[in-house]
C-alpha cells in the first residue's frame, strides 16, 4: 500500500463528508467485529432525541483504512490500534513518508484483539522455532496482520528468505489457502470468539500456538502496546490446554480539528448504551474493562480535550466504578 496515493484517493473520490451536525465514523468489514460496533454506537447517537447530531457508520477494510481517513479528514472518527496510531502521530515506520501526524487524538479504548498464531491441527509446527522453512501470510501493507508479522520477524531475527513462500494474502485469500492446505501458518489479529475463528477451527481443524513466556516479556517490556494475554482452551476446540500470547487494544481515534460537541457526544452514546455495546459481539462480552482502562488504554496519541473534559465530569459525578468493555 502505498500511503500517500492512499490519502490522495481519500480526498479525491470519498463521497462522505463530516460536518458539525453529522459524524463519520469508520468501521470495518461486515463480517468483523468493528463494523456491528460502530453502527450500534451511530443508531444510538442518531437516534438519541436529546441529540442534534447524527451519525454514518462506513465500512471500510479495517484499521489501517479508518487511520488514514481521520489523517485525510474524511472520516470524523474511527476504529484502530495504539501501535498504528503512535506511528503515525510519530510519523515513523510506514508513515515516515508522510511525516508526523501530530493532529491525531484519541478518545477511549473499547475492548482487545489476541494476536493468533495458526497452523493445521495435525501440522508438526509446535512453537515459532520451527517456522522455518514453512509457508507463512503476512498479510497486506499496513494491516493489523503486517504490523504483527513485522513486530514477530523483528524479534525472532526472521527474514522472507527464512520461509519456503510468503504470501500477502487478505483475510478471504488466506483463509481460503489456508483451507486448502496451501499455507502452513497463518497470523491474525481479530476478537475472538468470532466468526473467522468459527470457521477456521471448526470447519478447517485450525490450533493456536502459544508464544513463549520469554518473548512475550521481553515484546510487551519494549512495547507497551502489545499486552500479555492468554485464551481459554474452552473457545480453542484443537487445542488441549490456554493459549499464552499477546494483545492489541481497540481504540477511537479522531483530530484535533474534530469538535470537542462531536466527542462529547460519542462519548455520551458510549456511557449511556455501554449495556448494549458490551452485548454486540462475543469477542467484547468474552472481557471486562475498568472504567479507568476505558480511558487509560487509549494511547498511541494525547487523549481528545473533550475527552479529559468527559474524564473530569466522571470524577465529579463519581461515576468510574465499572464499564462493561472489553479486556482481561
């Protein structure tokens, strides 16, 4: 993916346009877990009679997708990761082409993705140390997916020329391969439980491999957005024991140049509702967040000030107990 012809596709040919009164928010595929989220959370601003505004939910591709709307201006907020947003707002890794985007704000974390490592059930790969060699997806430029790969091949001191093919297959392409038997080990970051794991374990006799104790410290002690986390066998049908690896959080990110009314009202919606957006999908119920994680788990860039705003009204109400969001 190339991110500046990116941008310019955004502002060229995106037929949405925020305005004070109307708030875009990009989510994800139809068949994520993004996607049901964000047009639960714009039904009930959109519907709210105390509220002047209203809500579009776009579907987009997923992470990457919604970051660079809210870079271009076309969409008002989005679904993302803090490790995609810090980059970005940093102005390093993929985005060193487009330089620093210091008008990225966040607004609050709603819940967490493990990173999945998968191979075929009867496959004889048990651990990272016996990857190479084997048939590996990476995934696009700029997904979840690559992001993963790259943090994985990094640490382990991997290269392509480790592997007998590296694919760069979406998550239709990878799955279809991977059911086929024509790609060994595949990465995904996605909540589970979900409907790409259904099919994956019970239709394609996927397992999980768990990360070793040591590698998981010493990812999670240089990178803060990468946190330890494990499965329950109960959602791992091939496999006989919990899953050890690590986690992305979800975030909101927004502008600067986004109203402080337009994140007041998000955030009204989400504490109001967040009973039903805590029932939408199985991979935010399967968890808990803190009300403090709501807000604290929102890195990558400075929290929205109508966010801190929101915050400070909290406290005064004593009203930061509990939220039903997602994490362990």
């Amino acid at each position: 993916m190339k991110l500046v012809v990116f941008l310019c596709f955004f502002m060229l040919f995106s037929n949405v346009h925020a305005t004070e009164s109307l708030i875009v928010f990009g989510g994800g595929t139809s068949k994520g877990v993004f996607s049901p989220i964000v047009e639960s959370i714009c039904t009930d601003i959109s519907f709210t009679k105390e509220s002047k505004q209203r809500c579009k939910a776009i579907k987009t591709s997923g992470s990457m997708h919604n970051l660079l709307g809210v870079i271009s201006g076309e969409l008002d907020v989005g679904l993302t990761m803090p490790a995609l947003i810090h980059d970005a707002y940093k102005g390093v890794g993929i985005f060193n082409k487009i330089g620093p985007q210091t008008q990225l704000r966040t607004i609050a974390a709603i819940y967490s993705q493990p990173i999945g490592i998968l191979v075929n059930k009867e496959s004889t790969i048990m651990g990272l140390s016996d990857f190479k060699g084997k048939s590996i997806n990476i995934g696009q430029e700029g997904s979840g997916r690559r992001e993963i790969a790259n943090m994985l091949f990094e640490y382990m001191g991997w290269t392509n020329a480790d592997f007998s093919e590296v694919f760069e297959y979406t998550t239709r392409e990878m799955t279809d391969a991977f059911c086929n038997g024509d790609i060994d080990i595949l990465i995904q970051v996605v909540g589970l439980p979900g409907k790409f794991y259904d099919k994956i374990q019970n239709k394609c006799n996927a397992r999980l491999l768990s990360l070793s104790n040591s590698l998981i410290n010493e990812i999670h002690q240089k990178n803060t957005f990468y946190k330890k986390a494990y499965i329950p066998q109960q959602l791992l049908p091939n496999n006989d024991k919990d899953i050890y690896t690590l986690e992305m959080d979800v975030v909101i990110v927004t502008s600067d140049t986004v109203s402080n009314k337009t994140v007041h009202s998000l955030l009204g919606t989400l504490f109001s509702s967040r009973d039903k957006v805590y029932e939408i999908h199985r991979a935010i119920k399967a968890t808990y967040f803190s009300g403090n994680d709501f807000f604290s788990r929102a890195t990558g860039a400075p929290l929205h000030e109508s966010a801190k705003l929101f915050i400070d009204g909290l406290s005064v109400k004593n009203n930061t107990k509990q939220t039903k969001f997602a994490s362990k």
